[in-house]
C-alpha cells in the first residue's frame, strides 16, 4: 500500500471543517432558512454575487484562535485537520495573490487562518490537509457545473446560473487556467507539509485537467 494512504488509513479518525462567508448566514436568508448543507446557501437562496460579497465586510471572527482549534483536534483523539480553503462561493480563506475576494484583501479581519491553522498543526503533531472546490465556483463567469443542471437536493443550481445564465458562454478552462490552477499552487507551496487535498464535485473538469492538479500537488507535497 502506497505509504500516503497508509497513514490516513490508520489515522482513522480527524476533523474536517466548513468555514467561509457562508457560516455568517449559517443557512438562513431573509427569514427563510434553508434545511442542510448551509455552506450551498449562496446557490439555495440564488444570492448575487454582488450581495453574497458584502458578508465579507462583516467577516471578522475576532475569537478565533488557531492553537484552541488544534488542540480540541488532539484532545479529541483525532489524528488531522482538513479545513476549507475555498469552497464553491469562490472565497479563499487564505491570502490568495490570485483573486482578492479572500479572507485578508477583502475583510476587516486581515488575517491568513489557513497559515495560523498550519502552523498550530505543526506544532502539536496534528496532520493538516485542504479542502479546494476545483470545479465549482460561483463567484467566476466560468465556474464549472454548468453542463449538469440542478443537484438532488432541493434543486439548488450547481454553477452560478443567476448571475450567468447564458451557459452557451461559459468556458471552464478560462476559470481552470486563471484561477484553479494558480491557486491550488499557492496552497501547495506556501503552507508547509500538506498532508492530503480534498477535492470536490469533478463535474466540468477533464481528465487531462484533473491530472494537471495531480502533477501540481506532487511537484509541491510529493508526500500528499
């Protein structure tokens, strides 16, 4: 068995965190509130983009404390931490170069989490892994998802078809090249030892594309 599955195989047991914009919401819209998955409230409620943004003007979680966070993980018995660091509303919970809707250029808060959580990982021997919506991206014109329609659940859209919904327009390989592809690379070279990725929803993507990801994870966490 390949020496990376191994240790997750044995680990048995972590923590995977949702954290973004949509946690200011936390499932509910003027008044009406959605019934699971509240990080999907952008595409339940069909939020603009130009709405859904200002929640980043009052995104500042003043108590967070990576070091707490870490330590729950190893008083709980676990063995890593995953944490989101973009999720399908295209907001980057790290200090993206690429795109600055993210936590420090568009934010009263200003701090990078997903580098005060590595570093807190590191120091207690804890495991730290991301989680990267690669296909879908509701921010961008050409996110993916748009050649499937609606999910199973509830019929919540999954591109962006309410801000774009001309699909015949829409190139995904636009959005893979300007944004997937450089910010999947920032995350793997300036965050130490990345122990997984977490990928997510490969509807648009090709195979030729996802195995360009693969070589960039490996080029930067050959043991990822």
């Amino acid at each position: 068995m390949d020496n990376n599955l191994n240790w997750f195989k044995q680990a048995k047991y972590g923590m995977m965190v949702h954290w973004g914009l949509y946690s200011l919401p936390a499932g509910e819209w003027n008044g009406k509130r959605m019934p699971h998955i509240g990080e999907w409230a952008q595409s339940y409620f069909r939020i603009k983009n130009e709405e859904y943004s200002k929640l980043a003007n009052v995104f500042n979680p003043i108590l967070f404390n990576a070091e707490e966070w870490v330590k729950l993980v190893v008083d709980s018995g676990m063995q890593y931490l995953v944490v989101t660091s973009k999720h399908h509303d295209g907001f980057a919970m790290y200090h993206s170069k690429v795109d600055s809707f993210n936590i420090v250029d568009a934010t009263p808060f200003k701090r990078d989490v997903i580098a005060e959580l590595a570093e807190a990982c590191y120091k207690q021997g804890v495991k730290f892994g991301l989680y990267y919506s690669q296909d879908l991206d509701w921010h961008e014109p050409h996110g993916g998802g748009y050649l499937h329609g609606h999910t199973n659940c509830d019929c919540m859209s999954w591109a962006n078809d309410w801000d774009f919904p001309n699909h015949s327009t829409k190139n995904y390989s636009q959005c893979f090249e300007s944004k997937i592809k450089p910010q999947v690379e920032e995350i793997m070279r300036n965050y130490g030892e990345i122990a997984l990725v977490w990928f997510d929803t490969p509807l648009t993507i090709s195979s030729a594309q996802s195995d360009e990801l693969y070589q960039l994870v490996k080029k930067y966490q050959p043991n990822c």
